[in-house]
C-alpha cells in the first residue's frame, strides 16, 4: 500500500473524529450548559400520607397494576381515612416512569394555603399509581392508562355524592406523558366531556413522542392530537395550560409542549417556566413538579379558580382563562379579581404634588406622610407618545391612577391604572401610550407612608422612537468571529432592542451587555427580559450595575408563518448608566440547537451509514470475491449525495397538488421531513448535517465495536479452548429446533426478549467466527482484524491461505451484522425493559410492538451465524442484494425519523435477502 493510500485512513479518521466531536459539544450544551437550578424545595410541614382507595372489583381485575391514592398530611389525613370529603377534587396523573407520590408538593402547600383562609376552602389531591411504567418509550399502555384514569374521575365523583357542594368534575395535573393520558380521556367514546374542565399538564410532549420507538405510540398521539383538531369546538368547556421547563429540560424539548393553535379553540395556554411571573425560572423533567415558585403559582391558581357559591372550580370558561393568564403569563403584582372597580376615590390627607418635568425619580425611606404626584398630560402629549412608571415596592396595592379632571390640582376620582403593570423581579413596570387614553387629564402616583420600608418611583415621557433600536443579529457562518454592536447612553428607565432576522430554531447567538455608570452610588439592579412575540417563551435576567452580564438567546418555537413581529429585549436600565450591547452566533449552542431539536432522528442516520457500509462490502464481494474493513468501506459507500436529493425532490414536489394526490393514491405515508418542515422544526442543510453527524458515530461505533469483539474473542481464547474447524450445513435438525424454540418465545412472552438472545447467541458465535481465523494462522490471533495483511504470502500454503482469507471475510462480514443487530436491539429495549417490569402481571407482552418482526428476526439470524462468505459471493442474487440497502436507506431517511419503529423493518429486509443469497447458493449446490 502505498504512502496515499495509508494516509486516507487517517484521514477519515481525522474527519470523523472531528464530526463525532461536533457532535458530543451538541449533547454538552443541551444537557449540561444551561442555567443553574433557580428553583426552591418544596417541603412537608406534617408526614405525607397516601390512602389507598378501594376500586370496584372489576375495576381492580381489569388492572391489576394500577392504584388510585388520596394525600394527606397530619390531622388532616386522619379525618380523610373514613373518605367524607368536602373539597375540590384534583387528580395528578404522573409521567413515565414517575411516581404518584410526585403529587406530595402540590398536596402539601395546597394545605397550608386552605388552613389560611380557615379551610373555607379546600382541595382534595387524588393521585394515580401507573406501576412507573416507561409510557413515553412504550405506546401499548396508553390507552389502558386512559381508560383507568376515566374509571377513577367516576369512583373520585361517587366519593362526593350527597353532599352539599358536590362537585360534578375533576381538575386534572398531568405530569410529562400524564399530561398526554388526560388529553386523551377525550378520545373515549363512553367519555362526558362535562368530566374535566380544568387541564394543566407539566412539562408534557403534546405534539410529537420524543422518541417515536412503537407504532403504538406514534398511533396514540396522531388519535389525541386529531381528535383535538377536528372536535375542537366541543373542547370550549375544558380550559387547558401546559407549562414547559425550559432550556434545563433536555428530555422534552419545550417546543413540544406547546399545544396546537387553534383558532376556534380559545381556551389553551402554552407557557415555558421561565416565563412564569414568580418564577422566572427554568425546570428540568423531574423538578416541574416540586419547583416551590411554579407550584406557589398552580395552588394560587386554583385558590383563585373557586366560585363562591357552587365552591368548586368556576364553570365559566373566561373567567378560568382571566386567572391562568394573571398567575402565568402578566401579572400585576395585584391579588386577582374577576370584576375590578374601573373607578376609585382617591381618599386620605396626602399631599398633592404637581411633577411637570417629563422625567421624574423619588426615593422613599421612613416618610410618615402620603403624597400624591400627579402629572398633567396635557403639555407632555404633543412631545411625546408614552409613559413608563416603575416601583420597587412590590406590594398587592393600588400605586398608579390616570384621572379626568381638568380644572383641579387635585383629583378625587381616578381610574385605577395599577392592572395595567407587569411585576418584574426587583420592581412593578407600567408603559401606556397616551392616544389610547385621550380622556385622561393627569397620571397621580401614589406613595403611602412608609414605616420603615426603602423603595424608589420613576416615571418618564418619551417617543417610542428614542428608546427603540434595531440590532441586527449575525449570520449563522460567521461562527461567532463577527458581531453586531449598540451602544445606549441611557438618559431613561427604558429601551427596547429589537433583533432583526432572529425566528429560527438553528439561531443561537450570546448577548453581551456591559453597563458603566457614572458615579459609583448604590443602585437599583438592572432587568435584562428577552421577550419573544410569538410565544411565552420570555427569560429574565437580574444583575447588579456596573457589570458585564452575558445572555443566551435561542428559541424553542420559530416564527410562525404571516407573523412579522421582532423579538426583543428590554433593559430596564439605570438612568446615568450606558450600556453596551454585543450579539453574536454561539457555534455551540447552534449545535445544542440541532441536538435538542433532532436527536431523536441520531439512529436513523447512523443505521442509514451502516446499511450503505453493508451495501457496499456486498458489491466488493461481488467484484473482487473479497469483504472490505466496515471502515473502510464506511468511508468509500456513506455519501450523502447517495441519498439527500432524491428526499429533497420529494419534499419540495409534495408542495404540489398534483403530486401530493399522486403520492397518496399510492398509499405512502408522508415524508417525515414534510412533516418537520411544516412544524418549522426542519431548516436547510439539517438533513446534511445530520447524515454526516450519522456518519462520524457509525464510523466511531464500528471502530469500537470491532476493538470490543477482539478483546473478547482474546479473552475467550484464554478461557475456552479452540475447537477444530468444521464445516456444517446452514440448516440441521438443532437449529431448526432452536429457531423454533425462540419463536415460541417470541409469540408467548415478548419478542424482544427472543431478539436479545439471538443477539447474544449471534456474539458469541461471532467470537467462534475469531477463534476460527486464529487456528487458521499460528502465528497471528483476531487482536487485529487487519492482521492478514502483515502474514509474508511465501510462508503459507495455499490452502491455509485461502482459508483464512474467507475467515477474515466472514468475521468482516458477521460484525457488519452485528453492527446493525445492535441498532435493533437498542431500539426494542424499552418493550423489554417493560416487559420484565410487569412480569408479575403477565408472562406476555401485549401489546407486543416487534412480536412478527422477532420471529422473522429469529429465522434470519440463526442461520446467518453459521454462513461465510463463500456461500453468498456465488450466489445469483448477490448483485440484488447488494442494491438493495441503497433505496432501503433513502426509505429509512423518508419514513423513518418521525417513525424510529420502521428502522428494523428496513434493515430486516436487507438480512433478509442476505440469507437468501446463503440459502439459494447452498440449493444450486
């Protein structure tokens, strides 16, 4: 070989190890760069409590594995044991995997807030126990969850009957899939609708399976989903918030928490917990549902959701959306009310002071005397088109009022402007613009006596003009090298950046703000909020000035199409203070961007690179009767241009009428990319990068799991003495036998059981494949798989030779197949791991998402363990064979992204006609 040629595996080594290492910087930043845990513990006054309730005996029978629970704590678990409850009945339904006893947080603080109000009113939090079954891996339990969950709203409901205030519905929390299972009461054809009129889920995929492993699952969420679309006018009774965690979660993504935007459906909120006012903070999966700030924010929720006279949860669809979105998405820093006074009196002996400068700033400490400042309108309109005020007292009490009086200094009766604020961390803001309110003669500002508090008022005129800049952001290729810079030399309270060009998932960019002030006095902290229009996806940034604060800006949702509002960010800026603005494109956050939105998709595309490996050592056994290394062939037959356009094509014909109906005559299922794009989850080049990324893991993967089978094939040697070679047929009495033994297995408990032992069989048959290329050669063992190379051709006989050559071949071949077997196990694990965890209920898996694939898998692999190479590069159909992966892994790449069950469909064919290949060849002989 020469000098050329031992310098491209290097080479490729080199390049694939620097997309493997692309790759790894994605998964670093989405799972462990993000901001640090800003949420507080929730914890028990008293010792949590869980009373089992019992369920009707067929109920019990129908599901074995499945408890429903009602919390308490102290005394009040006592009085609950003889089940004469009087509260308001909340279900928690939790995810996959989870625990009922997640519901302790909400329970608990629920109860300190009814003994507040003297337990005038109160919640009774119900609890369901799933067996933390792995819902979110395996779709056959679902609909049992379902139909469970709507068996306990009618036995919680029978618990209340004959009550006074019996209530005639249950509110539902739904954590992760929990939240999905509630949606899909809906789907029940026995279902009342009438049931549920509240639904708040946590952190809960409702768009898409983060990963779509079974048919299954994939099934259930197209049928909630659906079924949501098309009958959402009967949805108006049911009131539905879903809160997302944020950049900390990296097991749901938030753009999949986000319900789906109906315009005839008014009555759903979408929320991310960085959002939340209160909170601010981001979540990850599990601490959604102890974060102390976001469940301080649901209990306050419901508190405020009672209507006085029923004492249950209001059955008024607006009023239920007024509350959520003063609790979730604007709050006042004012207690809820469903009908405020427009009007008050402005009563008291406080001074009235008149403020005709159109920039004013008050600092309040120990005054004993109320004041009023009240500033005229009139001279400031003509100037300017807005007002901003802001107060560091975050108090519930009325603070800002616009009055009509025009021939007075003073003013009795205003028009109480205190629900126009917003509450920030560190202060209460209120903007209006001044056409929209052409009645009002004055702004009055009040400031109460204050014993012993320090907070200060600031109130400014000014253009919208003046205090908003546009910023354009970088280009995604500048890799962070350019920037785009502002400088503010703030006179004001307020600015607004605007960041033009900035509305897709793939942007990332880091905003550095660097804020020098004039004089070194204490201040007030400055407010960094990233605001984006389209969605409650809003993060807030506190920090001290002068300082150099850095912000991550990415989105979890992309602009919707026909919307042209910018995203923003606001600083509430310090007013002797400048404040420099630099943006630029993050590379490694643009690749968590690409991990967090498409890491489901990773196996299709290493398969994809695999499948074309194994494609292309056929074709070179065809040709030269000799199997390529897996790497080496990885590198000749993985190309992208293989595959990418003819899915590029498709996509971009489908945006056709005429092909689309051609497309669906033939009965073929949409192109999974179509379907992303319309999601605007897909951007251009994403499909490249991701086959590439594919290719720099398979590449790695193969490399290790050659080294892996070497270093076992050693140590067997060392434990199990080699046996002579024989030469067998592909199909005896005993394996026929064992095929049909792990059939059985197959059919009567799971099948991904079966595909784990053949799999274990098949690798250690592989480790024989080992020993029989080490008793071929004294003088070489299988810690190489290139040794062949080095063995001087004048010391082997020509026999000996030849039969290690076809040894090598083989074992080149058998660790392709393992490679892909692998990939099949992987992906039918989760039904395993289900299985063995319900075995105490059933011995069968059902339903069962690989039963037929296993049986078929089972087949192949016994007798492809026991083949060389020699019986399938004579064969007749090799040459088909050896196309075949080709259009297989175009198919993979169309169909198989958004459906991660259809991968060892494809990959099974593929084997399939390899053991053809074997079986014809042995036949001709």
């Amino acid at each position: 070989m020469g000098r050329a040629g031992r310098r491209l595996p290097a080479l490729a080594a080199l390049f694939y190890g620097a997309l493997a290492a692309l790759v790894l910087l994605g998964v670093r930043d989405v799972m462990f760069l993000y901001e640090e845990n800003r949420c507080s513990m929730t914890y028990m006054y008293e010792y949590p409590e869980y009373l089992k309730i019992k369920l009707p005996k067929k109920i019990a029978r129908r599901y074995p594995a499945y408890e429903l629970y009602l919390y308490g704590e102290g005394s009040y678990a006592e009085e609950n044991k003889n089940l004469l409850l009087t509260g308001i009945p909340v279900l928690f339904l939790p995810g996959n995997a989870g625990s009922y006893k997640q519901v302790r947080s909400l329970g608990s603080i629920a109860l300190r807030k009814a003994e507040d109000v003297d337990f005038k009113y109160h919640f009774n939090f119900f609890s369901v126990n799933f067996n933390e079954e792995l819902v979110a891996l395996y779709g056959g339990s679902l609909q049992r969850q379902t139909k469970f969950v709507h068996e306990c709203i009618k036995v919680i409901l029978k618990l209340y009957k004959d009550r006074e205030f019996a209530p005639s519905s249950v509110a539902i929390v739904g954590h992760s899939m929990g939240g999905l299972v509630a949606r899909a009461l809906l789907t029940l054809k026995n279902f009342k609708p009438e049931l549920v009129n509240l639904l708040i889920t946590q952190a809960t995929p409702h768009v898409a399976p983060v990963m779509p492993l079974d048919k299954y699952l994939t099934d259930f969420y197209t049928a909630v989903n659906n079924h949501w679309i098309l009958k959402a006018q009967d949805l108006r009774n049911l009131t539905t918030l879903s809160v997302a965690g944020g950049f900390r979660d990296y097991q749901v993504r938030s753009g999949l928490a986000f319900l789906p935007r109906l315009s005839q459906h008014d009555s759903a909120l979408s929320v991310v917990s960085s959002a939340v006012p209160r909170a601010w903070a981001s979540t990850d999966h599990l601490s959604i549902v102890w974060c102390k700030e976001l469940i301080l924010a649901t209990v306050r929720a419901f508190f405020d959701l009672i209507d006085e006279n029923t004492r249950q949860i209001t059955e008024d669809p607006k009023k239920r959306m007024s509350v959520l979105n003063h609790h979730f998405v604007r709050h006042p820093a004012k207690m809820f009310e469903e009908n405020p006074d427009t009007f008050t009196h402005l009563t008291g002996a406080f001074n009235w002071i008149t403020v005709k400068a159109s920039k004013w700033t008050y600092s309040v400490y120990n005054d004993s005397d109320g004041k009023y400042f009240a500033f005229p309108l009139a001279s400031h309109r003509k100037s300017y088109s807005h007002v901003y005020c802001e107060n560091s007292m975050l108090d519930t009490s009325s603070w800002i009022y616009g009055c009509m009086n025009t021939n007075s200094s003073m003013c009795l009766e205003a028009a109480d402007l205190s629900r126009r604020a917003e509450l920030l961390p560190t202060t209460k803001v209120v903007m209006l613009k001044l056409l929209d309110y052409p009645s009002l003669s004055h702004i009055v500002i009040q400031v109460p006596p204050a014993a012993g508090n320090k907070y200060t008022l600031g109130c400014e005129f000014f253009k919208e003009d003046s205090r908003t800049v546009q910023l354009p952001v970088t280009h995604l290729f500048s890799f962070g090298f350019s920037s785009s810079k502002i400088i503010l030399n703030s006179t004001g309270l307020f600015y607004n950046v605007q960041l033009q060009h900035f509305n897709q998932i793939y942007q990332a960019f880091k905003i550095y703000i660097d804020s020098h002030c004039q004089s070194l006095k204490e201040r007030k902290p400055s407010v960094y909020r990233l605001h984006i229009p389209w969605s409650y996806e809003d993060s807030i940034t506190v920090v001290k000035v002068p300082s150099l604060a850095e912000i991550s800006a990415k989105l979890h949702m992309a602009q919707p199409h026909g919307d042209s509002s910018l995203p923003e960010l606001n600083i509430y800026s310090s007013p002797d203070c400048q404040y420099e603005v630099i943006l630029k494109t993050s590379l490694l956050q643009v690749l968590g961007q690409i991990v967090r939105f498409h890491a489901g998709a990773f196996p299709v595309y290493i398969v994809s690179n695999i499948l074309l490996t194994y494609g292309g050592q056929l074709s070179t056994l065809r040709s030269t009767g000799q199997c390529s290394d897996f790497c080496l062939e990885l590198v000749r037959a993985a190309k992208p241009y293989k595959v990418e356009p003819l899915i590029s094509i498709v996509v971009f014909l489908q945006g056709f009428n005429w092909f689309r109906e051609i497309w669906e005559s033939l009965s073929l299922p949409e192109v999974d990319a179509a379907v992303l794009s319309s999601q605007d989850a897909w951007f251009p080049l994403v499909s490249l990068i991701l086959f590439l990324f594919g290719t720099g893991i398979a590449y790695w993967s193969g490399v290790f799991f050659s080294t892996s089978l070497r270093l076992f094939s050693s140590l067997w040697l060392t434990l199990i003495r080699p046996t002579e070679l024989q030469k067998d047929k592909l199909i005896t009495p005993s394996r026929l036998c064992g095929m049909i033994s792990l059939a059985l297995v197959s059919w009567t408990t799971c099948g991904a059981f079966a595909v784990l032992i053949i799999y274990l069989q098949y690798l250690f048959k592989d480790s024989g494949h080992s020993k029989e290329t080490s008793q071929n050669s004294s003088t070489h063992t299988v810690k190489a798989q290139s040794s062949v190379d080095s063995i001087p051709e004048e010391t082997q006989s020509p026999s000996n030779s030849k039969t290690l050559a076809e040894a090598i071949n083989s074992l080149k071949m058998h660790i392709t197949v393992l490679n892909l077997f692998t990939w099949i196990v992987l992906l039918n694990l989760p039904s395993l791991i289900y299985w063995l965890k319900n075995l105490r209920y059933s011995v069968r898996l059902d339903p069962d998402p690989c039963r037929s694939t296993a049986i078929i898998l089972v087949c192949i692999l016994e007798i492809l363990m026991n083949s060389s190479t020699s019986e399938v590069k004579s064969s007749k159909l090799l040459k088909i064979a050896a196309k075949v992966p080709l259009p297989l892994s175009v198919a993979m790449l169309a169909f198989g992204r958004m459906h991660l069950y259809r991968v060892p469909h494809f990959v099974t064919f593929s084997l399939l006609l390899h053991v053809l290949c074997c079986l014809c060849n042995v036949h001709s002989m």
